[in-house]
C-alpha cells in the first residue's frame, strides 16, 4: 500500500490511485473542518452585510469568496494531515505560474502533486470556471483539477451566513483536458472556409471565414468542456479512467443544487412549500401555497410544457413552472397556454408574487 507522502509527493504513477485518496480521504476531511468550523467563523455574512444586487458587483463577490475558498482550502488540507507528513512535505500556494493554484513541495523544493482550484457558485447565471491550461503546461498523473460547489447558507445557531461548501469534486486534469480538447475539436464553427480550428503553443485558436483569431474565452468552460455524444472520439486513457464520470456527476449536482436553491426562492415568494421533490435531474418539484399548486420542472435544457402539462393534469396542478440552468422561465397553465416568461429569477419571484395577489 503507497504511503501518504508517497501519494502527495508525486512518487506514485498510477493517478487513479492518487484520486481514490484524494477523492475519498483528504478533501472529503478537509471540507468538513471547513464547513463545520472554519467558514462559519472567517468567512461571515452578517444581516447588515448586504450583498450587491447588480451582477458586476454580484460577480466581484464571487470572485472574493473563491479566492478565499481557495486559500482556505490550502490550510485546511494542512490542519487534517499527520505532522509526520507536513515534516516531509508543505502545502504551497503557486506564484509564479497562472496553472496551478496549490501544490505539495518537498524541503528541497522538489514538486509533488499539484492543484487547481475552481470554487462554482450554484445560483450564479454564468458559471465562469474556465479550465483552458494546455497539455504542455500539464504534469500527467500529478496534476489535478478541485472543484468545489458552494452556496450562502443560514447557520443553525447564530444570526449569519456564510459559503458552505456542498460537494468536492476532484478530476484529473491530464484527462479533462482530453476531454475538452476531443470536444472543442469536434465542434467547429460552421464558417471556418478552408482553414482550421486549433492551438498555437499558448492558447486556443479560432477560424471565420479563413481568417484565424485568439479564442475569446469559450474554450474550457467547465459547465460545456464535454458532452456525451462525443464518448466515441475520445482516448482510451480518458473514457475507461473515472474522471468522465466524476465530471457527469460535478456538473449535475452543480445544475441540480442550483436550480434547488432557484425554486425554492420562487416558491417562498409566494408562500409555498415543497411537498414532493424528485432526486437527480430534471428537478420535478410539487409546490403548495395558499394561491394553489405549482408543478416546478427544471433541467440543464428548458422542458417542453409538452412534457411537463399532462402530470400538472392528472395530479390537479393549477400551474406549471418551467425553467433551465441559466435559471430562464416560462409559466403556463394546465392547458399549455403560456401566462409568463423571463431570463432573471428575480422577475419569477414578481410573476408569482403577482398571482398570489390575485389569487
């Protein structure tokens, strides 16, 4: 069995066992001493602290708290390691380089593995992570991509919030790269003539009309860097590793969480309550108010009131909320006939407040 120093030293090849511990021992602990102690504390959120409304502003407080996330983080994984390690090996935070964020260094400043740290608000419209580092600036089996999925939450005894930390997810980025290199090659724009879609040694570069460009900052987004349909191109190395799977699994529970947060927002705006609510996705949720009933159906793509209106009638729903991951929304009646549509959450909250009015 590899030991811990081993692991984060970089001396063990096999990166899938590098994330079996990572995934199921450092970070998961790591978390915990954040959410439980650390977060409610350092990083408080206090009834006069209001928070920006504008999404400028709302978007530089995103940045602030995943910057902090990512230090704290840092120290964390220190805290919840054996001293006997920590004599070896120092959790450091990279400096001269843009890729990565942390990494373990030896006393003699030799490199163990390495970190890249995404922190994802669940309710933001535009989830900004970007992963667009290059192959070549890459250590393959030593490198990893840390996504942490966070959200404000109320404490259980004091009057604040803070950042929780919902779900860690660990991918490696050797592959993920991979990943997204084998999509965004596949997708072309429709108008690159005779020239091509690809990368010169320092970034991503686009084709129109047989004139080529800097890519403009789409390549890599985390929520798009891979889908599906395109399993079949990929190496091997990247479809038979776990990292497919542990991306499937980080981008739905950020859809899912956020979309959660998104309609229960919705639903207080009127005084309702969840009585029923499915796992997974697409988000099938049962709302009950005095105004009435209201069947909530959200996913990554916008669903059909074809769909959704049939199970509003058979269970006597009066309404029907529909809404996708960028948390735009259509409300429609029991027989389909559209009464509302929007791209904020803010203006479902009026429309629903409105109905309660009326009601």
């Amino acid at each position: 069995m590899d030991s811990i120093t081993d692991l984060l030293g970089g001396k063990v090849a096999d990166a899938e066992v590098v994330l079996g511990y990572l995934r199921r021992d450092l970070f998961p602990a790591a978390v915990k001493l954040l959410d439980d102690e650390w977060l409610p504390l350092q990083c408080s959120l206090f009834s006069s602290d209001a928070l920006p409304t504008n999404q400028r502003n709302l978007t530089d407080v995103r940045t602030r708290v995943g910057v902090l996330l990512e230090y704290q983080l840092g120290k964390a994984i220190e805290r919840v390691l054996p001293q006997d390690i920590l004599e070896r090996l120092s959790m450091t935070f990279v400096l001269a380089n843009k890729f990565p964020d942390l990494a373990f260094r030896g006393r003699a400043g030799e490199t163990g593995v390495r970190f890249e740290v995404k922190a994802v608000q669940a309710v933001a419209e535009e989830k900004a992570a970007n992963f667009d580092t290059l192959f070549k600036d890459i250590r393959k089996g030593t490198d990893f991509v840390v996504v942490l999925l966070w959200e404000w939450e109320r404490h259980a005894s004091l009057p604040l919030s803070y950042p929780r930390i919902d779900s860690v997810f660990v991918l490696d980025a050797y592959q993920l790269a991979q990943m997204r290199d084998c999509y965004w090659l596949n997708c072309p724009p429709t108008d690159v003539e005779p020239g091509r879609q690809g990368f010169d040694l320092c970034f991503g570069v686009n084709c129109s009309k047989g004139k080529y460009n800097h890519e403009e900052g789409n390549y890599g987004k985390l929520m798009r860097i891979f889908d599906e349909d395109f399993e079949q191109y990929l190496a091997e190395e990247a479809r038979s590793g776990t990292t497919l799977k542990e991306y499937y699994l980080c981008r739905d529970r950020i859809y899912r969480l956020g979309l959660e947060r998104i309609a229960d927002r919705i639903m207080a705006s009127f005084g309702a309550r969840s009585v029923s609510r499915s796992k997974g996705l697409p988000l099938l949720a049962v709302a009950e108010g005095r105004p009435g009933r209201v069947l909530i159906a959200a996913a990554a793509e916008m669903p059909s009131p074809r769909e959704v209106v049939p199970i509003a009638v058979k269970d006597d729903i009066q309404l029907v909320l529909l809404m996708n991951a960028k948390f735009r929304w259509q409300v429609c009646d029991r027989t389909g006939r559209e009464l509302g549509r929007g791209s904020k959450p803010r203006a479902a909250m009026e429309w629903f407040e409105g109905w309660a009015k009326r009601s």
